[in-house]
C-alpha cells in the first residue's frame, strides 16, 4: 500500500472549520487505499501566545521547560484533527513523539532529529489508523520536550518520510499552491513549476521565496525525500514536485527555473580603503561578530594602492553595520561610508546553467535592453544574482521571465 | 526534611503576574528548609476554551483524543511555573504524570488513580528542586493521558501527598482564605474554622459550600491525607485544617461547626395518593431513571388510605420532574402536584451531634423563636436539615449561627 506522510501549516489548521475540511480530504485519500501520517503544526497564533506568556515571566526562558510550554499547541492540534477523523468514521490516532520514540540530541529549542522510530507507527498503519502526528517537536535521551526550530514540523514531516519509506513528502499550503517561476504578485504571467531540483529551490527559498524553509528542503535533499508542494483547499490544482535533479523527467527540466527577487538586502560601499592584505578581514571581522549575515562581496580595481570595498547586509542591519564600521574608522582606515536601502537583488536559478554556456550574458543583455543599471553581480553554479535599484525589480522580472521563455 | 504538597488553582496561575508571585511564596518556603511539590491547575479559563474549541469539531469526541487536548493547559502551567521559580533561582522542574507514573485506569475523562510512583519524585526533591505536576492527568496503562473529571488538580494533590508521606496537603484559593462556619457574604459575623473533620467538610461541601470539591474530600478521607485550605494571597493569614475528627486538638472541637445554607433545591408535593406498597416506587423511580438526584422525602400521615409525598430536587431540574410525573399521572394516580421553587434548605453540621443530645431541639427551637416556618426536616448522624421558606434564610443562619455560639 502507498504511504504518503502529510504536513499541514498552522494556516491549514487555523480553525475548527478548516481542521474539519482537511479530515474530509484526508478520509478521502484513505478510501483510495493509502497509508497516510499527517504532521500538524499548532493553530495559526498558538505558538506566539505561548512563546508571548512565557517571557513575559522570563526573558531567557529555561530552555528545557519551554519547550514543554511551547510544544503544546501542536499536540493539541493532532488531537483535534484525530477527533475530527473518527467524527467521520475514519480511524485515526494522535501520536506523541515520545510514544514512537521520535529521538533528538540535547539543544533545546534548536534540536536535531538523531533517530526516528517506526514500529510503533508501522503497526499502527497496518491496522488502518490515520496517525496524526504532533509537529516541531521531538524528545532527547532523557525523555525530555525538545523543539526543532522555526519551520520544525516541515522537518518532521521529512524525518517521518524518510523512516517510514514513504512514496513521498507532502506539504499543504494554505496560501499558495505549488513553486512559481516567479512572484505572481509582481508578475502576473508567473507560471507553477512542475518540478524543482533540491538546489534550485534552496536558492529560491533563500532568495526570499517563503513557500519552503531552506532548512526543510536540505533535509529532504540529504536524506532524499521527495517533496510535493500543494494546495489545502484547491486540492484538484497539480502541485509542485521538489527532488533529486536526475529524478525529473527529462522533458521537464528547463535551463532557467525562476526568477526570485529579494527586496530585504541594503548595500555598503566603504570607498577609499588601502589595497593591503587584511583589509577586508578588518571590515568583516567585527559585522560577522555581530551576528550579520553578509551576502554579495565586491571589491573595485585598486588606484593608487585605494580601492572600495561594496556588500550587500539585510536592511534590518544596515544602522548597525554603520555604526560598527564608524566605531571602526580609525583601524579600518577608510574615506567614506556610503549606504543604499534602495536595492533589490534579483535572480535567476536554473540547474540548466551548468551545462549551458552563455546565460549570464543573456542576463545582462536584457537588463541592459530594459535599461536597468546592474550595481554587483555574483554567481554561483545554478544562480546569478544582481544588484539593481528597486524601483526597477518588477521590470526587471518582467524581461528575464521572457527571455528565459518561462511565461 | 518537610515534605508539603501544595495545589494551586486556575485563578492562583490565572496570569503571568500570579504565576511570578506565587513562584516567590514558593521560594520562600524552600528557603524554610520545606520540600515542595506543586500540582498546578490550567490558567483560568483554559480548559473551557479547550472543550470549547473541540466540541466544535465533535459533540462527542473520541475519549482518548479529547483527553489530550484537555490536559495541554495544566502541562502549560506545570512548565511557566517552573520558568517562574528558576528565574528567581529556584531550582524548580516539571514532570509530566508519564515521567514519574501516575497511572489511573481507563476511564478517560473520569478516571480513578491506581498508583502514583515516587522514586523519580524522591530524587528530584533530594537534590532539591520544586517539583511542578500538571493536575487534573495521569496515563493508563497504554501511556496514554486520562483526566480526573472536575477539580481533579485535588485529586491529584492528595493522591502525591499520600504516596510521598507528606506532612500534608495545602490547597491554596485565590477567593478565601479558608472553611467558614457560615456563608461570610450572607451573615457578616461568620468565622474561620481552625478545624473540621473530613465529614463535617463531606456536609459542608456538599450543601454549597464550593470550598473543596467533595471528590478530594472523601479520597483525603480514604487516604488519612491532611489538609490545609488557604489564601494564596494573604500568606500570614491561617488557613483550615481539614483532617480526622480524632487528630483536631480536644479544645478545637465543638459540637457544631458551621451552619450551611442550599439555594438551589425545590420542593415537589405529590397529593392525595394511596397509601399502599409500590406507590413511593412508581414516583419516583422514572425521575431517578432521568437522572435526577431525589435529596429529602417525606410522607405524611395517612388519612382515609390516602397521603401525601413531599420531597426535593435540584431548581434546574423542577420542570422536568413536574412533566415526568404528569406524562405518570395515571399510573401513580394522585390528586394534585404542588411545587414550591422559594425554598432554602438550612443545615447545622457537627460532629459532636454524635454525643450531645438535644441539638434537633435546640434547632427546631431557635427557628420557632425567629418565627421561621419548617416545612420538611431530614437529620444524618452529624447533620440536621430543615426546609425553610427562601426569604427567612439569612434569618436562619443569623440565629442558629448565634445559638451554637459561632459568632
């Protein structure tokens, strides 16, 4: 029998009415003779109230018995959801990590699944239950909660498939129903993609595209779980399938996959530094100590022994990175600070690029022929990411989507 | 070292304010050399909102299921409160009944606690921590959760007392501060009781005083477990000692202990029936088969082979009785059915009844002398209770309050 492990998002679950419905597709699925364990994130909100109450009484929380508070909301979503199965007669049964033996290490908060146990749910399945399984959540050697993280029950739900061999992975979106070649608010002629190898849509989901955590989609890649991606509510709209590169039918695979956006990056130029060795290692040293991500780096041709040095950090961090740069000025040893909030990062992601020869320049053609200025570039093996101003971005979508032919 | 069980009620958690401020009186205990476990309720409201939601989905859900969506808020206080204690650095952790074995039967929703195990408990409070239990739960023998019915956080309290030998069980309330011998808001001059014997409690509880749930009366009972009932909030305030009639210091005994009051019941007479054997029976054994708890009868002297039967019934549950007993007429055969909703039931509870004689007197009198009509009188081995009309009750207590010097 076909066994498929089910994630349903704190949206999908948001509401008596909405836990009804998903049992009814889920009972549906059971009459055409599969095996299914649904993973259920807790009620869209509950998380946040707990998260709110508890520090409320401690701003650093012990970490162990916050994990007790805060998984909670997933344990009563799963015991709902059984309810409103066997409400309709189909047999179901909520399952607690610590009853399968669900195992991560010790980091509360942040945990690792270590092991996943699958007796117990095996048996349970050969019996005709519906096993609904508490998300986010595992417990350690002790037998403590422990949690897994933002995004955590997608992780359970991988985890599950994995173990459990099961046909595949499938995570149910209340607000989107599959991977789009871009976003369809910015460009209306976007298009579902089909199929989606691992890398491409971790440099989607990196890009800013929030239909998949990254750190889901890696997990997937690692232990090789197929993903799909879908509708709660349209459940008749194909989806979008994301796996191994070599899985994907050949007439499927296209040189370009999408083109991702990013509007969340600021820009830095710090102009007139000494081309010495070191310097760089000057400026990044105290922002990475800081805890700021910085993505693109590029430094200009040296003049007179001077160069400038321009990165890209989240606009979130660009007052603190000033302020850690100035505090700096006189170690550093630079002219001027420059800042721009006005960037948007644009990209375009494609496996196809590996193999084909010539797709940067095309990139560059048409933002030339659209008459957008590129401030950076960076590539990597299926990507490339320029930095253009902002109020270009949706143009700038616009003309890649056609010239890779994705409409 | 002292061991004290301590249960603290919905309204005592009911914030993250309550729960920051009893985690300090808690800590100063442990500072007085005191072991402490905690049995906490769900925050105030919680349980409803629970039932609430998952009524929703299903009007009868699955016993199983809906245990575990309902005790999810005690485990949400047992982990704040913990947060609580060690913010103030008091080593404090919470264990689940799966953790330390509380097993109960499994009668889910009402289930009766078979054992409770200790060593896990024992040890955590030998290396000194506060140890915070979830109330109102434990696991069957399936490890799956099972609750205790209402005010089943006591249960809980009592039944750990009793298996760790604590030196007693202390229920803190948020609205009193103790057992009064007479409703404080009815009859200003009611006082504190230092000491009550379990059954004179069993009475007290059981003619409206919502002090302590009978259940954890009678299970403190069984189990010799003594009580202490206090305030949460006044600390220095002392509280009631609930415990055997033979452990209450000789001089803290008296003959009556408090003087209670039911506002709650009705009164059905049933007129002009014969007097013959299976009459009593056909009356009332279609309202005990509607599940309605029948308190006082009584029969009147018979005149001419015909008589008349008196008894009560819960106010809800009046016009129910009344339509059972018509849709019955021509079987029981009767004249007329008389109700009367403006009764109040009025009761002297005493243990010392037992051995001082006169007290049925001395009631019968005090009531006469304040012009108070009796309309039914029913006696138990330490209760006296007599049917009154409604508006004389506060007149009622005030005298007999008076006459059993109370005041």
């Amino acid at each position: 029998m076909d066994l498929i492990v089910q994630k349903y998002g704190g949206t999908s679950v948001g509401s008596t009415e909405k836990i009804k419905y998903i049992a009814k597709n889920i009972s549906k699925l059971t009459k055409k003779n599969k095996s299914i364990v649904v993973v259920v994130s807790a009620m869209a909100g509950e998380t946040d109230r707990l998260d709110k109450i508890t520090k409320k009484i401690s701003k650093i929380p012990n970490e162990k018995e916050y994990d007790q508070v805060i998984s909670s909301g997933e344990k009563i979503s799963a015991g709902l959801l059984s309810i409103a199965l066997l409400e309709i007669k189909t047999k179901a049964v909520s399952l607690d990590p610590s009853k399968f033996d669900l195992l991560t290490d010790d980091l509360h908060s942040k945990a690792k699944i270590l092991s996943v146990g699958t007796k117990k749910i095996k048996n349970l399945l050969k019996e005709g239950f519906v096993v609904v399984v508490p998300g986010f959540q595992g417990i350690n050697s002790k037998g403590d909660v422990t949690t897994l993280g933002r995004g955590g029950s997608d992780l359970t739900a991988v985890a599950l498939a994995s173990a459990l061999k099961a046909s595949h992975c499938e995570l149910l979106k209340d607000d989107v129903d599959g991977i789009y070649t871009t976003d369809p608010r910015l460009y209306k002629d976007a298009k579902k993609i089909n199929y989606i190898s691992y890398p491409e849509m971790l440099e989607m989901s990196s890009l800013g595209s929030k239909v998949l955590q990254a750190k889901a989609v890696e997990y997937a890649n690692n232990l090789k779980v197929k993903l799909y991606v879908k509708s709660t509510s349209k459940t008749t709209n194909k989806g979008t399938w994301v796996m191994d590169e070599k899985s994907i039918p050949i007439k499927e695979r296209k040189i370009i996959t999408g083109v991702t956006h990013d509007l969340k990056q600021s820009k830095i130029t710090v102009s007139g530094i000494e081309d010495v060795p070191g310097v760089a290692s000057k400026i990044f040293k105290p922002i990475g100590a800081a805890g700021i991500v910085v993505d693109m780096i590029v430094q200009n041709i040296s003049i007179d022994n001077k160069t400038d040095l321009t990165f890209t950090i989240p606009k979130d961090d660009l007052n603190k990175t000033v302020k850690i740069l100035k505090s700096n000025k006189s170690k550093i040893n630079y002219r001027e600070i420059i800042q721009d909030k006005e960037i948007a990062l644009i990209s375009i992601v494609g496996a196809g690029m590996k193999t084909h020869t010539g797709i940067a320049t095309r990139m560059f053609d048409t933002l030339s022929n659209a008459k957008i200025n590129i401030s950076m570039i960076s590539t990597s093996e299926i990507k490339i990411s320029c930095v253009i101003n902002q109020s270009k971005c949706k143009k700038a979508i616009q003309y890649l989507h056609k010239e890779f032919k994705l409409d």
